[in-house]
C-alpha cells in the first residue's frame, strides 16, 4: 500500500514485536530485519546487474561493428583453409580509410603470405573485414605486423551450428533478463514496504522512549501525525508551541509567543548533542516532536 495510507492507519504489529519484550531486544529485532531485507534487495539487484551485462555482451556481438561483433553469422566457412598442416587463413579488421593500404602491402608483410590469397568478407561503416592466408610458420609475425598498422587480427574459429547457438543463447538470456528484473522490481517494492514499516516502529520507540524520559509515569500519552505542506509547515509549527509549550513545566523560560526557551548555553550544547532540538541546539519543544517528509 501506498507509503502515506500505511503511516495514516499504523498500528503497532504486535505479532512480529512483542509489547513484552525488554526495548533494546525489540531494537535488535529491527534492526536485524532491516539488515535481512536490505542484504535481500542488493543480492537481487546484484543479480540483474550480471545478467544484464552479459545481455548486452551479447547483444553488442550481434550489433557492433566488425572490430566487436561475432563473426559467426559473417563468414563463410568456405573462405578459411581448414584441416590443413602448413596454411592457415588469418581475419583482419581493417578500417575503410585504410583498405587500399592494406591490398596493396599485405602480402609484403612477413614472409610466406599467399599471394592474392586477400579476400574482401564484409564491410560496414567504418571498417572492411578480410580474409587472408599465410603459412602456418610465419604467421605470428605477420599477425604483429598487421597490428603495427593498427589493422585488427580476429580470433575466429568455424563451429558447425555457430549461428544458431549464439541466437539461442541470445534468446536465453533475453529471457532471463527480463525475468529477474521483474523479480528485482518486486524484491525492490518488498524492500521499500520493509523498511518503511521498521522504520515507522523505530520511530514510535523513539517517540515512546522520549516521552517516558520527560514526562515520567503514568504512561498517558497520545501520539498524533500532523501532515501538512512545507509552505504550512512554520504555521503548524506556532499553533503546537501554542497550545502545549505547557508541557515544558518550570524547566524552562518562555518566549513572547509562548515557546519553550532556554539561555543556558552550555545546556543548549548538550542537548544538540543529544539530538533533541534544532540542529543548532537553539530551538526545543515542549512537545516529543518530529519531523520528516515523504516521497
């Protein structure tokens, strides 16, 4: 439900926190759930990060350029010497501004390159793909050279079925992709509800706790939500200090407009430190007060 419906109807849940447990174990129970959950939405998130980087892996190996993309669904088996002793056909990426270069210099780059043995595979915008056969001696060297000239050797290797089993393995993926998102949108959704609810229960031991330390025994407390907008809020603010800066007792001075005031600068100090106040310790109600906002 909605984050505002649930702090509009909150009701203390007495089944999962006990009003007979000590306090300090209910705040050990809390806060080890909102580890829990918080672990629980990470992991999952984790996950998805995972498989949505291998996803777009993928992807990119259908839809990059020639210097990226998988070659499977490229080349033609036919084109590469296969099964032999002494040739063997080398891929090379090399950009379109470059291509005259490359056919007119590749068979001087190392020794026992065949000639004319240069095969135009593909082309996209920027680069053209060749296919060219040396011996299988020297072809170490000529794989340097040609990255010398900044043209790119590809790794390749024909496997019968290739192209089908990376578009299998693409579709899998895709699948999985979209499943644990959906499981993380729900983990995440779970995640919020938890930590919204822990911290609504935090937050009324916090207000509970406070009251008992100003106000003492009997416990004869009322706990009200005020919701207001943040142009209406310093209005709010004066009609509290109105009508209950009674509830400071004699502790304190009041002012002019009747909110509770406090000289003692060395008692303003401490009670900043002790988070009760304005962030400057200058500013207290007589009143347990919070303020907070919602998204």
């Amino acid at each position: 439900e909605p984050t505002d419906h649930y702090i509009n109807s909150f009701v203390w849940n007495k089944v999962r926190y006990r009003a007979d447990r000590p306090l300090g174990e209910l705040v050990d129970i809390l806060q080890k759930e909102l580890v829990t959950s918080d672990n629980d939405v990470k992991t999952k998130f984790n996950q998805y990060n995972s498989v949505k980087t291998n996803f777009t892996t993928l992807q990119r190996k259908q839809t990059g350029n020639l210097s990226t993309k998988s070659l499977t669904p490229v080349v033609d088996p036919a084109l590469l010497v296969q099964d032999s002793e002494y040739l063997e056909t080398h891929l090379i990426v090399v950009p379109s501004n470059a291509k005259k270069d490359f056919q007119k210099g590749y068979e001087t780059l190392a020794p026992m390159v065949v000639p004319r043995s240069a095969v135009e595979v593909a082309q996209d915008d920027e680069f053209v793909l060749f296919a060219v056969t040396t011996f299988k001696k020297t072809s170490t060297e000529f794989l340097q050279k040609c990255r010398e000239q900044k043209w790119t050797p590809r790794q390749y290797k024909y496997v019968e079925g290739g192209k089908e089993e990376e578009q299998r393995e693409l579709d899998r993926v895709a699948r999985e992709e979209k499943k644990v998102w959906g499981e993380a949108l729900r983990m995440g959704r779970t995640g919020w509800s938890e930590s919204v609810m822990i911290w609504l229960h935090v937050l009324s031991l916090r207000v509970f706790v406070e009251a008992v330390l100003r106000y003492g025994l009997p416990l004869d407390y009322v706990s009200a939500l005020v919701k207001t907008t943040s142009k209406l809020s310093p209005k709010v603010r004066a009609a509290l200090d109105s009508n209950y800066s009674y509830l400071g007792g004699n502790a304190f001075g009041r002012d002019k407009r009747g909110r509770v005031t406090k000289d003692d600068a060395a008692l303003s100090s401490d009670m900043a430190a002790a988070g009760v106040g304005g962030a400057d310790g200058t500013e207290y109600t007589a009143y347990v007060y919070y303020e907070f906002e919602l998204p």
